[in-house]
C-alpha cells in the first residue's frame, strides 16, 4: 500500500483541487462530492444490487385504498411518457393542488412526453362522465396512442421476447423431473408465446399479452428451472411479455381511476420541466486510489484499521477490487446525470407546493435506484418513499447541483448529503464485514404483473 495522507473530515480535504474547467460552486463542493462518489463506485464495485426498497404504505385503512390508487396512477401516468427503451425517457409526475384544479407536473428529457401526457389527461378528465362503450373506446384510444408513441420499445420488447423463445426452444432442459402434465402445460405456454410474437400489428400484440394466461403455468417452469437463475430465458418470457401487456394494463388503471376520482383529472392543468441533460461529473479524479478513498471514509479515531479492511478488500472477489474501483472512478467517458423523481421532488419542496390531498407522492415511469431512495428517505420534507429497485449507478448526480450559489439550497444539499454518505458507509461496512457474494444486477423495471401473486423468489426476476 502506497502512504497518502488521512483524510476523515472536510478540512482533511483541502488538499483536493477541482479541475478547473469547473465553475467556483462546483469547485468548492468537489470535496463533497468526492466523499460521495468514492465510497459510491467501492459500493458499485462490491455488489450494485441493494435489494428492492421500502416502500411507505398508508396506515389509515379508510385512505390506504386511495392512497394507493394515487400513487399508482402517477407511476402509471409517468410510464406512459416514458417512451424510449434505457433511461433516456425516464418521467416524473407529481399533481399540486391549486384552487382552480389540479395541476400535473412533468419531468422529462422531451417535449413528446409532455405533450402526450396534455392528451391523456383530457382523454381521462372526460371519461367521469361517460357511459360504459364510451369508456372501453377511451381505454382504447390511449393505449393505441402510447403504443404509437412507444412504438420503437414495443418493437425491441417483442424482438426479445422472440429471441427468449428460441433459446428456451434451443434448451428445453429442465432441473428436475417433469411429470406428464406438466409438460403438456409447458408445450401449451410455449405454444401460447410462438402465438403472441408471430402477432405483426404492435396493438394486438400488447392487447394478447394483457390476455396471457398461463402465468401459473410459467411459474411453475420457472420452479423446474431453477429459480436461481434469474437470467433463464424463461424469466426473460415471463418479463417481456409481462412489459408488453403493461400498455394495457395502465391504462385499464388509469381509465378506471378517472371513473373512481373524476376530480382527480377535471379542470386538470399540467406543466413541464425539462430534465437536465448529461454532464460530467465535477469530482477530483487524480490521486484516488482505493487506499486513500477508504482514509478518507474512515474517522480519524479508525485511521489504524485502514490496512486490515484494504486486505479485506483484496481478497473478496476473483477479480482486483482496487484496480476496478480505479478504473471505474477514473473513467472519463462516465457521465451523470440528474433523476427525475428526486429533481421534481426538490421543485415541489423549494416551491412549497401543496400535493394534491396532500399526499406528497412523486410518481416516477422506473423504481428509484439507491440513491434516489437514499435522497428520498433523508430529505426534510417527509415525502413518501418509493418503490426501489435500489440498483448502485455510480453516474447518480445529486438534484440541487446547479444551484450551489444559493446558501439555502447549499444547506439543504449538504444536509442530505452527509447524511446518504454516512449510510453508503456503513453499508460498504457491512459488505466487506459479512462477506457478501456479488449479486446480478437486477432489473431496473417491472413487469408489471401482480407480484403478490408471485412466489417471492419468481419476483425477484420480474
Ligand atoms: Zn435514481
């Protein structure tokens, strides 16, 4: 181990200079961010997975109901914005309450979602008022609009569903033994699948896969195949087909929401705010080697325990844990960017908007990865926790960055900040402690079937 000097706290730090192309603010808070980013990408390195988030459920039985149906109906919404594969689509949705009605609120990178969200809500603020045919119609406009809008993901869906079809074909191996039944059910499943991917018109395909009906049957597949392997084409079948039926499925929800809130949706305004683009992450990358990150994670008074817990280190994984913490940390082409969810979080908070029914909800097209739900959990405004998927993504780039000239919203960053540090620590703790086996990453969406129907360890692959 090369000597560096210890660094624990912020005055330790000064030695770190930003690089100079950065602006004075972003200067000044290098050394925040680099205790934030340093145990960040040692985190990342270690396990990125931090298993699925909690969740705040309403306690009051009346309004649990509601809540939820709320709640839901954002996420629905934000999904259907969400109108690229990968995350360069990834919207938020919050309702304020004003006087004149509600107003939605929009995160998003592009103005296609926004103005496709415009139209479903007028679609939905007429449905209260309709009669059942009306309904159906309307159900079904927005779902063949999205699908249009969505068109290129429902296409790459249907081509991996496809491509998970054939392997299953190519392999049709099982982990234990099949009984005669069993297999007539997994050729009628597989029969059923070949069905739905030869489907050319993209709305009658995700129409098919809201109808699919042997999810029992694909479960009990997913047993035979080892419910270990969560990268099995089975799963991907079970995924795929689950994402394509999701057009429907939300808006079924979202149809039967506005008929059971009409006031939810009527005399409805809805505003956007564009999502900051890609940047690089202003943190100072030279002379941070893992050694020295862990100095620096370490308090003054655990100075001594360095070189046992970098031992530690070296030894967890096949692989050099030091050389990819380097790698990683040093990489110039990294770019972060802001997430939604936690960026219309804070417009709500400095604004002080009042929530609709005061439920302070932020709804979001994705689960929150750990940072956000660390972002969530610690923030003063007591806004409800999200779903998580809790996956590390070291280009997680806090909300206020922009905003550091601001001695408020400087406070409140740090306040926050300092807080998540403190947890990401202790979390690595307790993952070099323990010992913990490198986990897959899991998937960064849902399929959105209704896992309470689903044996815990299928759950995991949806
Ligand atoms: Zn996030």
């Amino acid at each position: 181990m090369s000597s560096s000097p210890s660094h624990d706290d912020a005055d330790n730090l000064s030695a770190f200079s930003a690089p100079t192309a950065y602006t004075a603010t972003e200067r000044a808070n290098a050394k925040l961010l680099n205790r934030f980013y340093e145990p960040l990408h040692l985190l990342a390195v270690l396990n990125a997975d931090r298993g699925p988030g909690e969740v705040d459920l309403p306690s009051a039985p009346q309004s649990r109901e509601f809540r939820l149906t709320l709640r839901r109906s954002l996420d629905d919404l934000a999904w259907l914005c969400d109108h690229r594969h990968g995350g360069e689509t990834v919207s938020a949705v919050a309702v304020q309450d004003l006087p004149e009605g509600p107003k939605f609120w929009l995160v998003s990178k592009h103005e296609a979602s926004f103005e496709h969200l415009k139209w479903v809500l007028r679609e939905l603020s007429a449905v209260g008022h309709s009669n059942d045919e009306e309904v159906k119609l309307a159900t079904r406009r927005i779902a063949e609009q999205s699908i249009t809008l969505s068109k290129d993901k429902v296409r790459r869906y249907k081509k991996a569903l496809k491509l998970a079809l054939a392997k299953v074909k190519e392999n049709q191996t099982t982990s234990g033994p099949m009984r005669a039944e069993q297999f007539v059910d997994r050729e009628y499943c597989l029969h059923e699948v070949e069905a739905i991917t030869s489907i050319t018109d993209l709305l009658e395909l995700c129409q098919a896969c809201k109808n699919f009906n042997c999810w029992r049957t694909l479960i009990e597949v997913l047993r035979w195949n080892n419910l270990q392997e969560t990268r099995s084409p089975w799963a991907s079948i079970w995924h795929f087909v689950g994402r394509l039926g999701c057009w429907f499925a939300k808006c079924e929800n979202l149809v039967l929401t506005a008929q059971q809130l009409p006031r939810l949706f009527e005399n409805a305004g809805c505003e956007f705010l564009v999502l900051p683009t890609e940047r690089n992450i202003p943190v100072n990358k030279s002379n941070v080697n893992l050694e020295s990150a862990l100095k620096r994670m370490l308090p003054v008074n655990q100075q001594s325990g360095v070189p046992k817990l970098y031992e530690q280190l070296t030894d967890m994984r096949l692989f050099s844990i030091p050389d990819a913490f380097s790698e990683n940390f040093t990489n110039d082409r990294l770019m972060g960017r802001v997430h939604a969810e936690v960026f219309l979080l804070e417009h709500f908070y400095f604004n002080e908007f009042r929530p609709w029914v005061r439920e302070k909800y932020i709804g979001c097209s994705k689960p929150s990865c750990y940072c956000c739900s660390l972002y969530f959990r610690f923030h003063p405004g007591n806004f409800v926790l999200r779903p998580a998927h809790n996956n590390v993504y070291v280009g997680w780039i806090p909300p206020l960055m922009t905003r550091l000239d601001e001695p408020r919203e400087r406070k409140h960053n740090l306040d926050i900040m300092n807080q998540i540090n403190a947890y990401i620590r202790r979390d690595i703790r307790e993952e070099i402690e323990m010992r913990m086996p490198r986990r897959g990453k899991g998937a960064d969406s849902t399929s959105g079937i209704d896992t309470l129907l689903i044996p815990s360890a299928v759950a995991t692959v949806i």
